[in-house]
C-alpha cells in the first residue's frame, strides 16, 4: 500500500511539473525550411484545399524552402552542371510557364500552449494562392509582388500535430516588377519563380510585439553618450480588451511601461531617452565601417507579459551609429558615419543566379571585402534570402546601399513600355512598389550597416512615386538619408542627386580616371562604374569552358560574359594587345589577363582616394557574379580571387602611397582618422633591365583623412621603353606601414575624349608595356611552413629573389595536393607581387582548415619571367 502511495504522489508531482513547464514555454518562431516538396500543376489532379490536407507527395521534388523551382530541380540533379559551357541555354522554359505547387506538413506539440500564432512569407515570386490546412487565407488577385510580404492570422486553423501548407506560384510575366539581372548574366529559365524568401510561423500567447524599431542619436562632438528611441506595434489577438507590461532590456539595463489594449486593437508603443533615462547610454561602444572602428553591436530584448505571463519576445540587435549625408564644395554628395566623412569605396553585390546562395558563401563574401580594404556593398536590388547577408554586413563592418534595380526602367528588361521615369506608370503600379519597399524598408531597418535607401537606380522616380516614397519613408525610417537615384539628376521633388552614373563599364586605360573631369573619373561619388572584364585564373575558366572551347577566344567564352553592349571580351582586348601583346595560348592570355586586371582595378579605387576629398565615393561595377563568368567581378562564382581583387585591395589601402597616372607625381593617401607623423617615404625608379635611375627618401608627415602631393617626380630622359616605380610607407621602427609597385610606359596612354559612349571612352593611342614580355628569367628561393591555430591554417612564405633582376608579378598559390586545386576562400596579405633584386618578402595566407577536406596543403608560385614555379 506505501509503494501504491508514493507511485501517486510520483505520478502527481510529475504532471503538476509537466504542466508548470507548458506554462512557461516561451513564445517562439518556427522556420518552415524543411520537408516541402514541389511540382509542376501539370502533374497534379488535386486541388490546393485537398493539398493542404493529408496528400501523397512522395512522388514530387523534395526541397528546402527558401528554394526557386529551378534550384530545386537542379539539386534534385534534373539538370546538370548548368554552368558549363552552354548547358543552361538547353534549360526548356516552357517547363516554367505553369504554376508549381510548394507543399510542407509540420507539427505542433501543442498550440493551446501559444493560442495565436501568425504565418509570414518574407518573399514569393511572383504571385501565389495559398492554403492551409484545408483552408484557402491567400489568393493570387492580392498575393502579388516578389519584394511584398505577407502575414495571416492562423490562429482558428492550426492544430495539433499535423498542419499542412500548400502554395501555388505563379511565375512572373512580361510586364511584371520582378527580380532580375539586366545585362549582368543571363535570364535563369524559370525567371526566379518561387519561394525566394523564408517562411515562418510567428506563435504568441494572446499579444504579439510586431515591428520593433531602434534608433540612436549620438553626441557628435565627444562621443560621450548616446539616446535610444525604441517604437514597437503590441497587436491584441484577443476578441476582449487585455493588459499587461512590455519590458525592454539591454544588456543590464532594463526598462518597462504598462499597456492596455481593445479587443483586436493594434498600438504602437514607444520607449523615449526623454522618458527612460536608462535609454542614454553614456560611453557608448560605436559601430564603424571597415577600417574606422570596430562595428560594435548592442542586442535588445523585447518581452510583452499578460497578467505577469510572457506573451511574445522579440530580439533585435542594432548598432549605435549615426549616418548622414553632405553636399562638398564643388556639388558632389558625400556620406559621414558618426559624424565622420567616409570614403566610400565598395562593389555591387549579386545573388546567385539561382538565388541559392548558402550562408558560408555570403559569408566569406563578406570576409573578401573586408580583406579588400574596400568599406560598402551596393545592392541594385534587394538581395538575399534571408537577412544573412546584412547581419553579416552589421558583424564586419560593410556599410549596405540597398534600393531598386534598373530592371524596372528599361522596356527590354521589364517588358512593357516605358517612359522617362522608367516602367512604373499608373497608380496601380506605384501603390504596389510604395508598399513593396515599405515591407523591405520595415524588415531591414534595424541593421546599422544600412546607410542608404535608393529609391531608383538610371533613372529619376516619377514625382508622383517620389513624394508617395518619401512620405512612407517619413513614417516608416527617418533615420537614414535617401538618394532619389543614382544617376545625375535634379528631382522636382528633392532636388539634385548631386551623385553620378556615367561609366564607364568597359576597358579603359589607369589614366581615365585622374584626367576626365566630365563622366566616370575619380571626383564626386561614382555609384556604379569599372574597367569592364575580369577574365579569371585558368582553374576557375576550366570549370566553365570545355577543353574543345578553351582557345582561342569562342562564343562559347562570349556566352560567360554579360549582354548586349557587353557579351564578348572586344573592348577589353583591344586595349589588351595594344598596350602589352597579342598572346598565343590561354594560359599566357590569362597570365596576362591578371596583369591587366591588377593595373587597371587599382588605379580605379587608388585616384579617388588621391582626389579626395573631390572625390567621395567608387562603386566597381560589380564586386561578384551570379554565375561563372568573365565581367565585372573582384572573385569569381568559385570564390578564386583575379588580379582585379589585389588591385582593388592594392588601390584601397587606408594608409596609402600611390603614383597619379594624371599628373605622374607621388601622393600618400590617409583614410584614417589618425595623423601619421615621422614616416619615410621611400620611391625607387627601375628601368626595364632593372637597373636603379632614381632613388629618393622624404620624411612625411598627414592629417587624418587627407590626401597630399609628396613628390614631383622628375621626367626621364633616355629611359627605357617600360619602367618600374616602386613606392613604400616605413615608420619610425623601419616598419612597412604601405606599398606600392607599378609597371610604367614612357609612352602615354592618349584619351579621346570626343570619342566615346555611354559604356566607354577610347584611346587615340596605347601606352607600350611589351617589354614586359623580354624581361630577364630570374629565380625565387622560397622557405615556407604550414600552422594550425584554432580552425584556421596560416602559410607563411618567405620569398628571396637571388638575382639582380626584379622578380615580376608573382601569382601565389595554396592547394590541396590531393585535388591540384586552390584551396578557397584564401586571404593573402598580398599577392601578385613583385620582388626587387636581392629583396626578401614575408607574405602569409590564411585559410579554414575545413576547406582541405581532409588533404594536404601545397605552396606554388609563377610569374611572368620566373624559371621556377614550385
């Protein structure tokens, strides 16, 4: 009988604990990203109430969401190696033209522990009908536009145990304001329709926290404190009026206010530093773009409580930074961050072709810009499938500039007329992009890498769309500055853009950029422009082209470059063969090509910073690829840094010493906001058989963020065809604080100016680098070893050159000896270099261990006139 006893009082303790912990459970989000399934409505007799029951989908494609129906087919291996040579022209696009089904079953335990829960889509494409669990809450007459969302109250029709989601997408059409490349790649067949963003299931208690929004205002003077505003929507899902507490907290300081709210009321609460003293915080830790500070983060929790019981919590992290923009001496628009000009120097980012980019990738994209020196992404679009890509931004310190696509302004792209304002036209069209940027505007604005909101990109918004934008952006985000375009224009509504978009897109030669005064050269802010292609390493263009392919030069190459205007590599190679030479096989072509790349990407970035403060802002046209090709990108789809990657990290050094090809005189070059006093400059001047005519050291001294002239650099006579200048920053200890080494011409590059396009501006002549080619073969004797620290591999090499000629243009390499293939991401300190006679160097590079796969890494190198090479 005592055993009997204790068995009950066990049982009725374990259940009083069992009921205790339902009352506890903490509100939550639950990700819909597993177990979906699709198919095209072609294959499918039954309709969405009976697919969004019990239902048989064994048969169909299996997937995670967010997923396009391509990625899907292609990972359900459909259709193979899509990217290599010109398979994805073999893609059917009539396969696309019906609606496909996405469908996911899912369980919860128990939603009486919850009672309200809320379904979000964050991005369909391009319309849907939606269904659940027998119930249709989303058809497609409202369900309309790729950069909406949208949410449902499923309160009524979630269960436990099984819930079952079904959606029918339907594809965008000609006409419609979808996502897109423009001349960038080609067109993915199935035009991105799907699922493109997550799903989510936001479950409460009765009170949801909808909205949160955090805003800093930040002493400017001393940096001494900081005022947070935080506003939230508190929406009752009750039919009767509720109260209760919303209590705020970051790090130890806590703050709270009562609520009360009507049956299904929705209110906006706001916590005000006037109000909440703990909302000044004093000594705040900053964040700072790359290169300025470190990109401090704060996290704040939000919990709304009835009768004492957490109802919902939300968790925002922000950054403490305040951004604005100016307008400098001679008209151009400029940006400061916490009060600080800031030299934008960025890429324009793209999505995967397929939108199937993983969270490692993104990453070490992100790493890639940061290891580049270079400071801003410029999303023409609104990329990324989740908000990955910006926390990531906010972590390294990558200041986002995110806004519409040229897509919708042009008739080719878009597919129906347009007009001096682009394709969005009637009020229809207009209220749809108002409330499309709303919900990116609302889902994005907490992030502190977010500097901007572009409302167009070629062209001005109509007025109409203008004002309808900015008095949503009144509401919705008065914190950041907005630029009406990002081309130069004079709104009737906001005035002038006071920014440019002139190009050029293509090849043009080092001294474009110091001497034109007219379109894309180094003064004002350049949001989008570049030196055209990029041809990459001979590994990554194997992977691409097939060997029958590889040379010469074929439409099978034009194929991997971008459209119209830019689908083949003529402007390039003109500007190629005539300042070097003609090559003869493809790995000298793209040996050559780096060379090219290298010269080119670093005299872009390197003359806005010598022309600053004129100067205020670069975007290289474009940072990354959606798929593998061979224009305008600093890495390619592989993740293999070109020549273009070191010149731009080269060109964008924070404490920099650089050669104007305009004047041909020296600068040193201070992003910082630090003076730098008792340097040395040392400038070295080496004709073409490597021997030192010129050799000079200055003592230098420069103000934070300044750009100075340190040398006029003397004309030669008699010297030889092509020359090396070599150029270094030492401070008080002999220590390289900066370096430069660039390939000159006695010969000018001669621009015409009265000879251009939109996309170019040519050459009434070439400089002749072709002495490069007869350079004397020197030898490298290279000591090198492998570490391991935490879940990375450090090479350090030690590279002598043990000859009397420079060692020129050195490509460095790790890889796995068991593959023959680099070993990416790789960070160099450097790479590409150059080694004057009887000159040591010490270059290290950095890896993830994960990345061998279980090999072992190699160390090789090549240069253009090196004998050895391992």
């Amino acid at each position: 009988m005592a055993n009997l006893k204790n068995v009950f009082y066990l049982i009725l303790t374990m259940a009083l604990f069992s009921s205790c912990q339902q009352q506890t459970v903490e509100p939550g989000i639950k990700v819909l990203k597993d177990n979906w399934h699709i198919q095209s409505s072609e294959k499918i007799d039954a309709d969405g109430q009976q697919l969004s029951m019990a239902y048989d989908t064994k048969s169909w494609y299996k997937t995670q969401v967010p997923s396009t129906v391509l990625a899907t087919l292609v990972k359900n291996s459909d259709y193979k190696d899509i990217y290599f040579g010109k398979n994805l022209e073999s893609i059917p696009k009539e396969r696309f033209q019906s609606t496909w089904w996405y469908r996911t079953e899912f369980d919860i335990s128990d939603p009486k522990i919850f009672q309200f829960a809320v379904l979000v889509f964050e991005g369909l494409n391009y319309s849907a009908n939606i269904w659940f669990n027998g119930s249709q809450i989303g058809s497609a007459d409202k369900i309309i536009g790729a950069f909406r969302q949208f949410e449902f109250d499923v309160s009524n029709l979630f269960v436990t145990g099984k819930n079952y989601l079904a959606v029918e997408i339907i594809a965008p059409s000609p006409g419609d304001f979808s996502i897109g490349f423009v001349d960038w790649n080609p067109t993915p067949p199935d035009r991105n329709m799907g699922i493109w963003r997550e799903v989510k299931l936001y479950m409460n208690k009765g009170v949801s926290i909808n909205q949160p929004f955090v805003t800093t205002e930040l002493d400017l003077d001393a940096y001494k404190s900081a005022k947070i505003t935080i506003t939230a929507d508190l929406k009752n899902h009750r039919s009767k009026k509720i109260s209760g507490e919303i209590i705020g907290k970051i790090g130890d300081v806590s703050f709270k206010q009562t609520y009360s709210l009507d049956e299904n009321e929705t209110r906006t609460i706001t916590f005000t530093p006037q109000k909440y003293k703990e909302l000044t915080i004093n000594n705040p830790e900053l964040w700072w773009p790359n290169n300025l500070g470190n990109p401090n983060l704060y996290n704040l929790k939000l919990t709304a409580t009835i009768d004492g019981n957490v109802s919902d919590q939300q968790n925002i992290r922000f950054g403490i930074r305040e951004v604005d923009d100016y307008i400098n001496e001679q008209g151009h628009r400029g940006y400061k961050i916490n009060g600080k000009k800031i030299l934008i120097r960025g890429g324009g980012w793209v999505d995967n072709l397929l939108l199937a980019d993983d969270d490692d990738k993104i990453e070490a994209q992100m790493k890639y810009v940061k290891h580049m020196n270079l400071n801003t992404i410029r999303l023409e679009g609104f990329w990324g499938s989740s908000q990955k890509l910006f926390d990531l931004a906010d972590e390294y310190g990558i200041l986002v500039m995110p806004g519409w696509s040229c897509q919708w302004e042009w008739e080719e792209y878009l597919g129906k007329k347009v007009d001096e304002f682009g394709g969005i036209i009637t009020e229809e069209d207009m209220e749809l992009i108002t409330r499309s940027l709303e919900d990116q505007v609302t889902w994005l604005r907490n992030h502190p890498s977010i500097f901007v909101w572009v409302l167009a990109s070629d062209m001005l918004p109509r007025p109409a769309l203008e004002q309808k934008y900015r008095l949503m952006l009144d509401k919705t985000d008065p914190s950041r500055p907005i630029l009406a375009s990002c081309g130069l224009y004079d709104s009737e509504i906001s005035g002038p853009t006071a920014v440019k978009m002139n190009g050029p897109y293509e090849y043009v030669t080092p001294n474009y950029w110091y001497i034109d005064k007219e379109k894309g050269g180094a003064y004002g802010f350049n949001t989008e422009t570049g030196p055209g292609p990029q041809p990459p390493p001979l590994e990554s263009l194997k992977k691409m082209i097939p060997n029958d392919k590889l040379w010469p030069i074929n439409d099978v190459w034009d194929y991997h470059c971008g459209r119209n205007e830019f689908n083949s590599l003529d402007w390039y190679l003109n500007g190629y063969q005539n300042r070097y030479w003609k090559t003869q096989s493809v790995d000298e072509f793209l040996q050559l090509a780096q060379v090219v790349n290298y010269e080119a990407m670093r005299a872009m970035f390197e003359s806005f910073g010598v022309n600053k403060p004129e100067a205020t802002g670069v975007v290289q046209w474009m940072l990354n690829s959606a798929w593998p090709e061979l224009f305008w990108q600093l890495y390619d789809y592989y993740m293999m840094p070109n020549g273009a990657f070191y010149g731009a990290k080269a060109g964008s050094q924070p404490i920099n010493i650089a050669y104007n090809y305009g004047d041909k005189d020296i600068y040193v070059v201070n992003d910082t906001y630090e003076p730098l006093e008792n340097l040395t400059a040392l400038v070295k001047v080496l004709d073409i058989d490597s021997k030192v005519i010129y050799d000079k050291q200055l003592p230098i001294d420069i103000k934070e963020y300044e750009s100075k002239k340190i040398l006029d650099l003397p004309a030669f006579e008699n010297i030889s065809n092509t020359y090396f200048l070599s150029l270094k920053i030492t401070g008080e200890q002999n220590n390289l604080v900066s370096e430069n080494f660039y390939w000159l011409s006695a010969k000018d590059d001669v621009i015409d100016f009265s000879d251009d396009t939109w996309f170019v501006t040519r050459n009434k002549s070439y400089a002749d680098l072709s002495d490069l080619k007869t350079m004397p073969r020197t030898e490298i004797e290279a000591e090198y070893e492998f570490t391991n620290i935490a879940d990375e591999q450090i090479l350090t090499a030690n590279l002598k050159n043990k000859s009397e000629n420079i060692a020129f243009f050195i490509e460095l390499n790790v890889y796995n000896k068991a593959t023959d293939e680099s070993i990416l991401p790789v960070f160099w300190e450097n790479n590409y270099v150059s080694i004057l006679p009887g000159e040591t160097i010490t270059i290290r590079a950095r890896y993830a261990q994960k990345e061998l796969n279980g090999g072992q890494a190699a160390f090789r190198f090549n240069g253009l006139n090196l004998f050895n090479t391992e």
